[in-house]
C-alpha cells in the first residue's frame, strides 16, 4: 500500500474545487435517486452518462462514483421512515428500521443508519485500498463452483429470517425461488415460466419484484388503517438531534460488528455477479445468527439496521475492484459504471495500477469523501427529513405508488410489469396481513438466478467434482454449519425472530 501516494491523491481531492463541485452535485443527485422509491444508483447512472460525455476522465468518474457511492446511504430514509425500500440492496434495513419507526425511535434507526453507512464505505474503501495488489490470485480463484455455493449460503438464511415459522418462511422462499426461474433456461434457452410473453424473457425485474413486496402492501395496509406512518407513536415530535446522537453511539458499541460485516461484505463484494442485494442480505444474515438476543430482530433492534446499512455500502469498495483491474463488474451497478469508465478512456486491467494508480487512489477517495458529505447533508436535515414519518398517508400514499409505479417500469422499460407489481404486491399484502414472512421471498429472487447460473456451469466444466475443490469445501462446511447453529439455536428456544413480516 503506497500511503505518500494515497494521501497526496486525497490533498488533491479535497483541494481541488472543480472536483469537489461536481462531488457534491454528484451528492445531491445520489441523494435524490436513493430516497425515491425504486430509481435507484442504476437509473441515475444511466441518465447521468451523457453529461460526463467528453469531460476529463478523472473528473467523469468521480462524478458517476459520487452519485452511485451515496445512493444506498439515502435510500435508507424511506426503508426506515415509511418501510418503502429505495432500491434492491436498502430493503434489509426495511426490517428492523421500520420497526423502530413504529417503535417510535426513528431518530435513533436514522442515526444508526447514518453512522454504519459511512463506517461501511470507509471499511469498504481502506478494504479496497489495502487488497489492490495481493487479491489478483484470489479473485482468479473463484470460479462458478464457488458461485453457487456462495449463493446456496445466502439461501440457508431463508431460515433464520423465517421467524417462528420455518414452514412458512420455506414456502415464501421457494416460491421466491420459482419466480427467479422465470425467463429463458440457461443452458437451452427455452421458455420457461413465461406464459409467451417477451417481457420476462429476461426473467422478472427484481426491483419490480421488491417494490410489489414491499412499497405496495405498506401503502395499502396504510390505506386501510388511515394512520399515519409512525401510527404507534403518541404524538409526531420533531426529530431531535439527541435520539439521532443514539444511534450514532449505537453504532460506536456495536463497532465490532461493524467491522466484521464490513471485512465480510467487502470481500464478498469483490466476487463478480452476486451484486449489492444480496451482500446486504447476507449482511443482515450473519448479523442475525452472531447475535445473542436473534429474537429481537424484526421487531426493532438497532443491530439489525447497523448491520444492513454497514453491509450494503461497504460492498462498493470490494465491487471495484474487479470492475477497474479486471474489467469484470462487482455488481450489477458497475456494469453500467464501466461502461461510462471505457467511455471517458478509462480501460480497466492491470495498466490501472502500474500507470493510473492516482486515478485509482482518487476514485477509492470519492467513495469516503461523497459518503462523508451525503451523512453531513442528511444529518442536517434529518429533524425534517424525519417528518415523513408523521404524514397524513392521504398525502403520501399516492406519491409514494407513484415513484414505486415509475421505478418498475422505467427500471425495465416494459409497461407489463405495471401488471406484475399489482399481483406481487396484492400477494404481498396478503402475506403481511396474515403474518409470513415476506424477505424470504426477496432472497429467493435474488440469490435463485445466481445459483441456477453457477451450477449449470460449473457441471459443465467439472461435473460433480467441483464440490471437492478447496474453497467449495470451505463454503460447504459454512453452509453446514449455519444450518446447524440455527437448529441448535431454535432448539434451545432462543430464535423466535419474526423479521420478515
């Protein structure tokens, strides 16, 4: 690690009012496409590229990292306040945040919040900084033997995020499974599951799918009890800065875990193809088994939202990695990104490091000095931003279907799936309404394509032998292990989790 070379690139950084103009530009747009639901950093970057077109590369691409680093820092807002997701990747902290909002603590879930995402992205960035020249062996390690076994480890968590009830969260799960097998079979490229129609030959769009999952029953749920959001809270108060200082401090005794979910999820997000959705899941997951108290999860606990938001912005630093020196994107998010790198002359592989090794210190930089901006903005408004919380839902019920409406069909382009999420999120509500849990659903969709991928795959490279390789040894023994920590756990009467719900 080159520390005189990393911290002249950051004096030039911060000292450079050009690039800092356009980092906050960046910031603000970020925030903007974070909190409405279902835009999300991916839309924003595609609207964004034909503003960058010609400009300095350095200078473009701080930009584009600016917008996309804050995204899911914003997008936490709405999953805390309103229990609307403002993409994929923010719809764990929907689960502990929301309930804390109810809880009536949404100052205290927005501080934790704030503070975990920018501990995530300076971890996920000193991470990146630290690994640039000793990972290269790794990253060629894994293939797509690991690739599944990584996501069948992500599925494992369908339990523990099941609650009570493993039968239901299974059930919930699989069919979550079933509806990411919609689309063209991979190794025949046959139909399968689509009914003849063209739109879900590329499989059903997974921000369609959440927001039905999700923003849809809330809405409706809403609509039918006429409260407001924070409906269990005696009377709307200003958020105060000394709940949002609580969570803050929640975030300092809980550094720990903090830590190791950061490491974990950085790392993982330097595997291309399982993208930033499941990294916060899988986030959330371990966060839940390595507790002490997992009965408190889903019903308020501050663990649970430290850990989601931790995971969910420390991945943008692993991510990177391989898109800049392998031209292999980390997530489904920088592809779009390097796209606009090879646009602006940026060409990712190995010259990154030996000849633009500034260019890489500055846009590692720009992921902690955008994050760090973004939680000083949010910050300051919180107290405000918190009043959404306190709205009449006949104000905010209409927007907010609105932004989930425009976020399905501009995120695909296909005016079919207006028709998808309203039998999503009709299914949604009746699944809120009688109680099953609805993130086993998510994980199922996310995680059920990536499996399906790697082991078509990696039969046909090694047949069954690809589960004796070294690392997919490693991968089943903490697959096994976690099945059998959350039996042993249940049996012990101490998981008695409902986070779904």
């Amino acid at each position: 690690m080159d520390f005189a070379l990393a911290a002249s690139t950051l004096v030039g950084l911060l000292t450079t009012p050009y690039l800092l103009g356009l980092m906050l530009v960046g910031v603000i747009v970020g925030i903007f496409m974070g909190i409405a639901p279902g835009v999300g950093g991916k839309l924003g970057l595609v609207l964004l590229i034909p503003f960058v077109y010609g400009m300095d590369p350095l200078a473009g691409a701080v930009f584009l990292l600016s917008m996309h680093a804050v995204v899911h820092t914003a997008g936490a807002v709405t999953s805390i306040l309103i229990g609307v997701p403002g993409e994929g990747a923010t719809a764990a902290t929907v689960l502990d945040g929301y309930a804390m909002t109810k809880n009536g603590e949404p100052g205290r879930a927005l501080g934790a919040s704030f503070g975990a995402s920018l501990a995530g992205s300076i971890f996920g960035a000193l991470f990146l900084g630290a690994s640039l020249e000793i990972l290269e062996p790794v990253i060629l390690a894994f293939s797509p033997a690991e690739f599944f076994l990584l996501a069948i480890l992500g599925i494992t968590f369908i339990a523990t995020l099941s609650g009570k009830s493993v039968v239901k969260g299974l059930i919930v799960g699989c069919f979550g499974l079933m509806v990411s097998f919609v689309g063209l079979d991979p190794s025949t490229g046959s139909e399968r599951y689509t009914g003849g129609h063209l739109f879900l030959w590329d499989g059903v769009d997974v921000i369609t799918a959440i927001l039905a999952m999700f923003a849809i029953p809330e809405m409706i749920s809403l609509g039918v009890k006429g409260q407001t959001y924070a409906a269990d809270v005696l009377a709307p108060q200003k958020i105060r800065y000394s709940q949002i200082g609580q969570g803050l401090m929640d975030v300092v005794r809980h550094r720990w875990l903090v830590l190791r979910v950061s490491l974990l999820v950085a790392a993982i997000g330097i595997i291309p193809g399982l993208g930033g959705d499941a990294a916060s899941w899988l986030a959330y997951g371990h966060t839940v088994q390595s507790s002490k108290h997992p009965e408190r999860f889903g019903k308020g606990a501050v663990e649970g939202v430290i850990g989601a938001e931790t995971g969910t912005c420390a991945k943008e630093g692993g991510s990177l990695l391989p898109t800049l020196f392998f031209g292999v994107p980390g997530s489904s998010g920088m592809a779009i990104m390097l796209g606009a790198f090879l646009m602006l002359g940026l060409q990712p592989g190995s010259a990154m490091l030996t000849q633009h090794a500034d260019i890489v210190w500055s846009l590692i930089w720009s992921l902690v000095v955008a994050n760090v901006i973004c939680v000083a903005i949010l910050l300051s408004l919180a107290p405000w931003i918190g009043r959404l919380a306190y709205v009449k839902t006949s104000y905010m019920i209409p927007v907010v279907l609105l932004f989930a409406i425009l976020g399905s069909y501009l995120g695909a382009n296909a005016w079919e799936n207006l028709i998808l999420i309203i039998i999503l999120g009709s299914l949604g509500y009746l699944l809120k309404r009688h109680d099953w849990p609805r993130a086993p659903f998510v994980i199922g969709v996310i995680l059920g394509k990536v499996a399906e991928d790697s082991l078509i795959k990696a039969l046909a490279i090694w047949g069954y032998g690809f589960f004796l390789r070294p690392i997919s040894l490693i991968l089943i023994a903490m697959i096994i292990g976690s099945v059998v920590y959350y039996v042993h756990r249940q049996r012990s009467g101490r998981l008695s989790v409902a986070p779904g719900s």
